[in-house]
C-alpha cells in the first residue's frame, strides 16, 4: 500500500517535535496528537493486509481552508474518507448520534464522530467535483476506534463504524471488492487529489471572415430569420455607438424668399455704384 503523507507539523523522518505539538495541538486541538499516533497503528494494520494497489492520503489539508481530511483510502473498488479515534469507554452509534454511555444511560458525547466524519466525506466529494475529479464511487464515510477499550453498540448507524478487532475484516472487505478502477489509475487519482490540474480556458472560435458574414447575413434575409452572432448594422442597438445628427434636408424657398433675395442684390448693387461715383467725383 502506498502512503502519501500529509501531516502538518512533522519533520522528514515523520517525526513530530515538542515545538510542533504545541502548535497542532493550539491549531487544531487537544485530540490532534492522539488521533494522530492512533492514524499509526490503523495504518500499520492495513498496510499488512492490503496490496500494492491501494493508495492511502494521510491528513490531507484542503487548499484554502482549515480542512482535514484524516485519511483518504483508494482502492481498485472502494474509495472511503476515514476518521480514527483513540476514544476508550462505552458509546452508542445511532443513526447519526454519537452517545456515550454512563450506567446504562445514554447521552450525546460532547464531540459527534459519526457527524464530524461525514461532513468530511461529503466536503471531500464537493473537492473532487470542484476539480474535476471524476471517480465512479462515493466516498464511504468510516469511523475507526483505535482502541480496544472502546465498546461501541451499533444501531443503523449513518456511516461504517470499525472496532479495532474488525480493522483486519475491514480491509479484507475492501481487497474483495469488485474492481471499478484499474490499478494504474489509483496512483494518477491520488495525485490528482493532491495537485488538481488548473482548469483550462477553451478558445473560442475564429471569427467569421467578412463574406461569410455577409453570406450569412444574407441567406438568413431570406430565410427570415438572422444567425447567432451576426447582426446587419441596421439591427445594431443605438446606444453602441454615439448619437450622430442627421443631415438636415434643404427646403424650396418661396416666392416671397425669392423676391426678398432680389431686392437685396439690387440695393447692394446700388450701393456699390454710389461708392464708385463718389470716389471717381472727388478724385477728379
């Protein structure tokens, strides 16, 4: 089985300083370090029983938020979002209610595991769908209890609950499965996962050479009907250009006007022959 892991705060060799403990255990809470030595010995378990060809993400932080994923296991038939727990005591999975029980009585633990592991699974399938990652199966959503003091009662509960003496028959469960994915492609899926492929912007098609836009134009005037994306100027909306005077069209002068007109050419030609007379009189 292949492990890729995640986890934040933990040096190359896996290991998780003081310094670092302090910081996760601030970030992410007091349960953070259990869970993650509990993450271990689960794994450990699976490791033995499970092939080559199951790929398991370790606390997989989703890109821009707070998220978690604890641990994320793909398999030829199986894809399943799993939380483990270090929880020790007597509980009760119900439905989607996680109790605990106290002499007898029941009562809703102060952490829901059921519920905190099926919003992971279901955050986890609105990633893949973001991304683009198509898998013909549904994240299962599993609860392991790492412990062996943990008793848990099981009543129709929402999401697989494993005890840690049923980690052996889970993962058996998981290599019988019926393969849906080849094995060459698990690897290229978990990868996806972790590095999602940017999406690409489809180019848009050339645009139309001017006679086939004018051939266009011109079989849908008699078709009666106009082409997407091709509008005759006449169509064009107003507001697209600016708002252009239109010519003004000269109108026929009366015969009023007309006359008007010759009197003032007369009077003028008048004037202009006075002016002569009275420069050439004075001159000579």
């Amino acid at each position: 089985m292949r492990v890729i892991d995640k986890t934040p705060f933990q040096d190359e060799q896996g290991n998780i300083s003081l310094i670092a403990r302090i910081q996760g255990t601030l970030k992410y809470g007091l349960s953070w370090y259990s869970e993650l030595e509990a993450q271990k010995r689960v794994i450990a378990y699976l490791d033995r029983v499970l092939e080559k060809g199951f790929v398991l993400i370790r606390n997989f932080p989703l890109p821009d938020s707070e998220i978690v994923i604890p641990l994320i296991l793909i398999g030829p038939g199986s894809l399943s979002v799993i939380l483990v727990s270090p929880v020790k005591g007597q509980f009760e999975a119900k439905g989607a209610d996680w109790n605990i029980i106290t002499n007898g009585v029941a009562a809703p633990a102060s952490r829901n595991l059921i519920d905190l592991v099926g919003k992971l699974s279901r955050v986890f399938q609105k990633y893949m769908q973001v991304h683009n990652i198509n898998i013909p199966m549904q994240p299962e959503p599993v609860l392991i209890a790492s412990d062996p003091g943990a008793q848990i009662e099981s009543v129709r509960p929402m999401v697989r609950v494993v005890r840690s003496d049923a980690i052996k028959q889970f993962a058996n469960t998981l290599s019988q499965a019926s393969p849906v994915l080849r094995t060459d492609l698990i690897s290229i899926i978990a990868d996806l996962i972790i590095e999602p492929q940017p999406k690409t912007i489809q180019p848009s098609e050339p645009d139309a050479t001017p006679e086939e836009r004018a051939k266009a134009i011109f079989n849908a005037s008699e078709a009666g009907t106009i082409p997407p994306g091709v509008m005759p100027p006449s169509a064009q909306p107003r507001g697209n250009k600016a708002a252009q005077p239109a010519p003004k069209k000269s109108r026929p002068m009366s015969r009023t006007q007309l006359i008007m007109l010759v009197v003032l050419g007369i009077f003028e030609c008048c004037v202009l022959a006075g002016g002569v007379y009275f420069l050439f009189f004075f001159n000579s």
